[in-house]
C-alpha cells in the first residue's frame, strides 16, 4: 500500500468495505451541487491558506470546510488535500478524534488575541466597537479551547486517576 492510499485509508476507513460508504467521501449525485460545493472550498481553502499569513484569520475552521466541501465535490481534491502535509495531519485528526492538536489550539489563540488587542488599540474612540471585538475574542477563545485535544493531558485527566 503506496503512503497515499494509507493517508486516504486513515481518513476514510469505511471505504473499502464492500456495501458500506464513508459519509465523508460519498460524492454528491447533483453536478451542479458537487460545482458550488468545489467552489466554496476552493473558496474556504484560500482563506485558510491566507490565514496562515494573517493572523487575525483563523485557518482551521476553513480548512475543515474545504475539506467537508471537496469530500461531497471531487475525490481527487479531497485525496490531495489529505495528503498535504500542512493541512492532512490537521482534517485527519479531526475526523478520526473531533480534537484539534493543542500547539495549533495555542498557535491559534495567542495570534488572535494579539490581533484583536491592536485592532482595540487602533479603535480606542469606539468603545463600543471595542467591546464588541472583546465580546467576539473572548467567545471564540472560549470555543476553541473547548475542543479536545489529545496530545495534551487536562488537569482533569491528572486528578481523575488520583480520585
């Protein structure tokens, strides 16, 4: 088995069950639908491609978008995709253990409130404006660090041995 098929084996393991089809690679009947659906992750894939570089964008959630929207699209993009080693490691994670790796959680945390404490800077005569890019910091931290990670063991985790 070429490193290709096992990525793809990983990511999609139902597949080669006879009768049985993975949900995440099954191709939408409508060709019209498998068009816009290409073209949105095409479009998520492109600004999760700009959000490495800017950071007040979040790339995660737009890769795992392309990656649902290639899945219903086009096995060839969804494959490549996988296979990527930026973006692979990230989807395959994601739909084998619904976590995210806790270095990208950090990562992702960090430039982001970096990015939204100068935005707050640069909007110092809005206080409103300010509160409100607060309120939408604090949420989306809030929900990012609530997604499990398993490569990092909770305080739960240390004291639910002991207990």
């Amino acid at each position: 088995m070429s490193e290709q098929e096992e990525i793809w084996e990983i990511a999609c393991p139902r597949r080669g069950i006879p009768g049985v089809q993975s949900q995440e690679s099954e191709l939408h009947p409508s060709l019209l639908v498998r068009v816009v659906l290409w073209t949105l992750g095409s479009i998520a894939l492109l600004l999760g491609i700009i959000g490495i570089f800017l950071p007040g964008l979040p790339t995660t959630p737009f890769v795992l978008i392309a990656a649902a929207c290639y899945a219903r699209a086009s096995e060839p993009f969804y494959r490549w995709l996988i296979a990527n080693p930026t973006f692979g490691p990230l989807i395959i994670e994601w739909r084998r253990h619904h976590s995210i790796p806790y270095r990208v959680k950090v990562i992702a945390i960090t430039a982001m409130s970096l990015t939204i404490c100068a935005s707050m800077w640069t909007f110092s005569g809005m206080p409103w404006l300010q509160a409100l890019l607060a309120f939408i910091g604090i949420s989306t931290a809030v929900v990012l660090w609530r997604i499990p990670s398993r490569d990092h063991e909770t305080a739960q985790d240390r004291g639910g041995a002991q207990g």
